[in-house]
C-alpha cells in the first residue's frame, strides 16, 4: 500500500509507545498548544522542549513562544527543502 507522504526533510519514525497516553499525560498547557500546532509534534518532544524553555526562561508563556518560535524555525526549513525540490 502507498502513502502520499510527500517531499520533506522531517523524519518519519515509527512508534513503540502509545502516543495518546503520551498526549493525555501532558499538562492541560501543552495539551492545548499541541493541538493547535502546525506540525505533528511527539508529546514527548513537545515536553522535552518545554521543560528546557520553561527552565531557561521561568515564564509559561515565553516557554510557549519558545516552541512557536522552534516550529517555525522547522517549517521554514521544511519549504526551504520543499523550494529546492520543486523549484
């Protein structure tokens, strides 16, 4: 069976764990700013990056900014690919 997976430098991985225990354990804060997102973010990534901006800032919503700062940062690198592949 094929997939229309599409051009992209994002890597595909597949998954061991159960992604919607994952998601569920995640604060309500999180919860919210991953279903918004523009990309598919793991809970456990999304976590992991939250937990350093929240560390590094100590501020809730500058940890958020943070992550739509990094998802933009893939996204702009992503049609860069995208740009070169298509031309």
């Amino acid at each position: 069976m094929s997939r229309n997976l599409g051009q992209t430098k994002i890597r595909k991985r597949r998954r061991s764990e159960n992604p919607m225990r994952e998601f569920d354990s995640l604060p309500p804060i999180l919860r919210a700013w991953v279903s918004q997102a523009a990309l598919p973010w793991r809970p456990r990534s999304v976590l992991r990056a939250y937990n350093t901006a929240l560390a590094r800032t100590g501020d809730q919503s500058r940890a958020l900014e943070e992550l739509r700062r990094l998802e933009a940062a893939q996204l702009a690198k992503d049609n860069q690919f995208a740009a070169s592949v298509y031309g």
